[in-house]
C-alpha cells in the first residue's frame, strides 16, 4: 500500500510541475551588480566575449551556448567581478524580433530590442532608443550588441563606440525554472491519500 502511496504522488506531482524563477531575478535595467550575486541566485555563465567579438548575424554565438529558460544579458570591464549593466527575462522574451527599427518591448521591467542582422539589447523602461543599428542615445542603464558576423559589441550604459573594444566584455547567463508542485496538485495528492485511507478501512471492517 505504501508503495502505491508513493507512487500515485509522484505521478501527481510530475503531472502538475510548475515553473518557478531563479532566486535572484531583478526586474529592470540594473547597474554595478556584484556577479557573485548573480552565481548564488541561480545563474551559470553561458557566454563571455570582450566587446570585439562577434556573436553572430542571428546571435547564434550566444543562443546556441545558452539555452535555459531565462536569459541574462549583462556588460563589464574585462575580468570585473562587478557587472556594469545587466537585464534578465524569459529567453525566448529577450529575443523577439522587434525588426529594423528603434521598436521595443517590455520584459521582466526592462524594454528589450532583437533583429537578425541589426542588434540586440536593453534600456531602462521608459528610456527612448534610438537604433542605428545600436542605440545611440543617452541612457545609463543599457546595453546593445550588434548581430552581425563582423562587428562586435556597441555600448554598456553610457559607454558607447566599443566595436573594437577587448577592455569590456558581454557576459551572459542562464537559469533554468525549478520544477515545484501546483497548489492543485497537492489538493489532488490530498484527495487521493483520503481514498486510499477510506478503501484501507473498508477493508478492515
């Protein structure tokens, strides 16, 4: 009986998994973050490349290396234990595709921009954007990287002309969602421990 117990829950709980967020998920645009905080919350590093270096015209560098459920995009000086910007989000919510234009989206509180062969990045929510290709506007909070297979990195906050730059890196990370029961699915674990113990004493009598 108790092995049919057991197993009758964990087919419920398999049944109802939901998903849940990493430990750490700042919602916005954040600056001067400790990595470590981002490696204690649930995070792996999934990609490091100085500013240089080119990720590709679909960012195939980045997304093939980084497949979790979310997706943090972060900037820093090459080797820095502190992140100079960073934003995270759903993965597939950092890369819908916003077209050739200075379009965003909001995801997790921060505006998200990605095209194929143009760019890819964040600002604060409420900072315009101004996508030449990478957004040339001022702001203090964002981060932009071409998608193309001969240009590197743009900007990390205000630092903007990086292209050619190996004194700043984008540095990503994933995290998957933990798997936690539904509060429906307990009931139902409840519910079906009651029928066991209601059968188990007709039994008896």
């Amino acid at each position: 009986m108790k092995t049919k117990i057991a197993a009758l829950l964990a087919t419920l709980a398999f049944a109802g998994a939901a998903q849940a967020a990493p430990t750490y998920l700042p919602v916005g645009a954040q600056t001067n973050v400790d990595i470590n905080s981002v490696l204690n919350g649930g995070w792996t590093q999934c990609y490091v490349g100085t500013m240089s270096q080119a990720i590709g015209s679909n960012a195939q560098n980045v997304l093939s290396a980084c497949s979790g459920d979310y997706l943090m995009m972060a900037g820093r000086a090459t080797g820095s234990n502190t992140l100079l910007s960073l934003a995270a989000a759903l993965r597939a919510d950092t890369i819908i595709d916003t077209g050739h234009t200075s379009n965003t989206h909001v995801a997790n509180g921060a505006n998200w921009y990605f095209s194929p062969n143009w760019s890819w990045g964040f600002t604060a929510l409420g900072d315009g954007v101004s996508n030449n290709e990478c957004d040339t506007s001022s702001g203090a909070q964002s981060l932009c990287l071409h998608t193309m297979d001969f240009v590197g990195g743009y900007r990390i906050n205000d630092i903007q002309g990086l292209n050619g730059s190996t004194a700043y890196q984008k540095i990503f990370f994933q995290a998957s969602a933990a798997e936690v029961p539904e509060p429906a699915t307990l009931a139902l674990a409840g519910l079906a421990l009651v029928g066991v113990a209601v059968s188990r004493r007709r039994k008896s009598a």
